[in-house]
C-alpha cells in the first residue's frame, strides 16, 4: 500500500483570546465564457448535470438510470455518468478564525473547528493532527495523552470529533451527507472523552468517500495558579490517501 500525502492546512491556536487560522483552499474554475458555463461537465453517454448560463442551456439527452453510491462492508459502487478514473483528495478548513475567550480555573473552556476532507478511487484515507499544546514561556497546559474527562482547575488540552454534553452541549459527530464513509478514528470517537497526542490519526475512511465534515472540539481546563498572559499552539492537520 502507497501512501501519498496530497494536501494539507494548518490550525494555529492562540489564548487567553485563542483563536483557530488557517488558509481555506480554493478550486479550479469551471469551465465557462460570456456566453455559457459548464458546471460539471460529462465525457460519455450520459449525465444529469445541467450546463447552462443566461444565453446557453444544455442537459444530455440521455439520462442515467441511477445515480448516487451503493455500498457494503466488501463492494462498493458509484452508478451515474462516466467520469474519470484517477484518483483525487482533497480538503477544505471553511472556518478560518476562531476564539476561545478567556480562561477560568472555576469552568472548563471550549471551542470547536470544521474540516472537510473527499477522495475518489482510492481505498481511503487517514487524516493526522501535529502540533504542540498552548504555551506561554515555559508554561505548557498539558496535552491529554490518555482519554480524559474534563476536570475544572486543572490542566488539561484535548480534542475530539464528535458531539459532547459535558462539559457544554459542544461539537458534532461527522457528516456523511455527500456520500462520504468517513469517521472520527479512535480514542477520538467517545463523546465527553478528550485527548491530544501529536501525530495520532483523528479521522479517517477506508474506501472512497465523498464529502464528509469533521467538528474538532477543543477542550482547555487551567489551574488556580496560572502565569497569565497570550498561550501560543500551532497545528497541522496532514490528511493522506491510501492507494
């Protein structure tokens, strides 16, 4: 198996006012002039997709009759219009700014950040996070290196990908509305459980997958006595195909 890391972003995390930045990437243009557009366009016998701008129109004159994926543990397949057979990757982070507010010994301090990640004809792919935990000089908050519940007054860094009722109602479990088939990895799939290990796999699908959306929810619980000040925390999201 071939593994080939084909995109990646960054997530850089910043407190007392802890903010989440990282570039969105963009897409190629569609095909398209003054006259008329190609949303998506169709080498082959059939299509469903319309191409069309306010002085062109074209639809194919014959349709699929099915469209959309079928799948089991062992089989899958995508009925619809011919496309093509090379294998692609890619992800987005839409939201590039995000904050933590102000941390308090008394209560637990939480945030969260979406991903989107899609593969087509490969056998998955496996999404890593890398990074160190928030620091200010040589104080670090201490990165959960074992599944933890959130423990006001003390010091804790963690995250996880799916929907939390403690210790707020926080996150979200990942979408697969898009014919995606990916999941939060484990250690990172139990609700109201967090931890942070750099270079741990957080996500991941095992076969070709369309979009799925991943909610990270970050976790940040401080001490009584904590130097005060900005907490710095860069991190990388590596997302890789396997082929």
């Amino acid at each position: 198996m071939v593994k080939r890391v084909l995109r990646w972003g960054s997530i850089l995390l910043l407190a007392t006012y802890y903010s989440c930045l990282a570039p969105s990437l963009s897409y190629a243009d569609t095909l398209s002039s003054s006259n008329y557009k190609f949303t998506e366009t169709t080498l082959g016998s059939g299509g469903l997709i319309q191409s069309s701008s306010a002085n062109y129109q074209g639809r194919d004159s014959i349709g699929d009759l099915a469209v959309g994926n079928s799948a089991s543990s062992n089989y899958q397949v995508n009925a619809g219009h011919t496309t093509t057979n090379d294998p692609a990757l890619s992800f987005t982070i839409p939201d590039g700014a995000i904050t933590f507010g102000n941390f308090s010994a008394s209560s637990a301090t939480t945030t969260t950040a979406t991903f989107t990640v899609s593969n087509y004809t490969s056998y998955g792919y496996i999404v890593q996070i890398v990074g160190t935990p928030p620091s200010n000089g040589s104080t670090t908050l201490t990165p959960l290196s074992t599944n933890s519940s959130s423990i006001a007054g003390t010091s804790q860094f963690g995250i996880n990908l799916v929907a939390n009722t403690s210790p707020n109602s926080v996150g979200a479990n990942p979408d697969n509305g898009q014919f995606g088939f990916g999941a939060a990895a484990a250690n990172y799939n139990t609700p109201n459980s967090y931890r942070y290990v750099s270079g741990e796999t957080i996500a991941q699908a095992p076969k070709s997958s369309g979009l799925t959306t991943y909610t990270i929810t970050y976790l940040v619980n401080v001490p009584g006595l904590i130097r005060g000040g900005q907490y710095t925390s860069n991190q990388t999201l590596i997302i890789t195909g396997t082929y």
